[in-house]
C-alpha cells in the first residue's frame, strides 16, 4: 500500500505579508490612508458641483396701470414673483410680499 502524498509545506512568509496588511499598524495605517483618499475625493468632486440658488427675475412685466383697478390689491403675481401689485391715489406700486427684515418665508 503507497502512502497519500503529502500536502506542500505552507509558505510562513507569504502568511507573515497577509497578517501584516490586515492586523497590524501597518494595515491600520494603510485603511487611514485610504480614508483619507476617499474623503479628498469626495470633497473634490463636491467643489465641482456649483451652487445655484433659483431666484424670481427682479424685472418683469405686470401690464398696464388700466389693468388695475384702483384702491385695490392684486395678489396675482404673489406666487410667481413675490410681489403684491397697489393702485393708490393715481400711482401703480409693486410691493414685495417677503419681508426684508426677517429670514425669507416659504409659500405653505
């Protein structure tokens, strides 16, 4: 009867290399470097990206001061502009619905 064969001899060195990147301070050191990497990245390609804050136009046209009826408020352009339209005492007026003073305020 022939004896099985035995299995090659482990490469203690090969297994020194592998616990060295993963349970040691250099593994350790290596994870923080890529961390590290990833976070730059990230922060990079969120620099690239601009800021864009939607605005209603500061010029727009309403029509004509025959179009309003006076001592009257029109709210029509409320929504879209944010602006309340006045006809008072022979003068149209537009006037902003958001207030300057406080934080602006949202449409419920």
């Amino acid at each position: 009867m022939a004896h099985p064969a035995q299995p090659p001899p482990t490469d203690k060195k090969r297994r020194g290399i592998l616990a060295a990147m993963f349970g040691s301070l250099m593994g350790l050191g290596f994870a923080a470097l890529g961390l590290v990497t990833g976070l730059w990245a990230a922060i990079t390609a969120r620099f690239m990206v601009p800021n864009v804050h939607a605005e209603p136009p500061h010029r727009f046209k309403i029509g004509f001061p025959r179009d309003y009826p006076p001592d009257r408020v029109e709210t029509r352009f409320q929504q879209q502009y944010g602006v309340w339209v006045v006809n008072g005492s022979g003068r149209v007026n537009v006037r902003s619905s958001r207030s300057a003073r406080f934080a602006p305020t949202s449409a419920a």
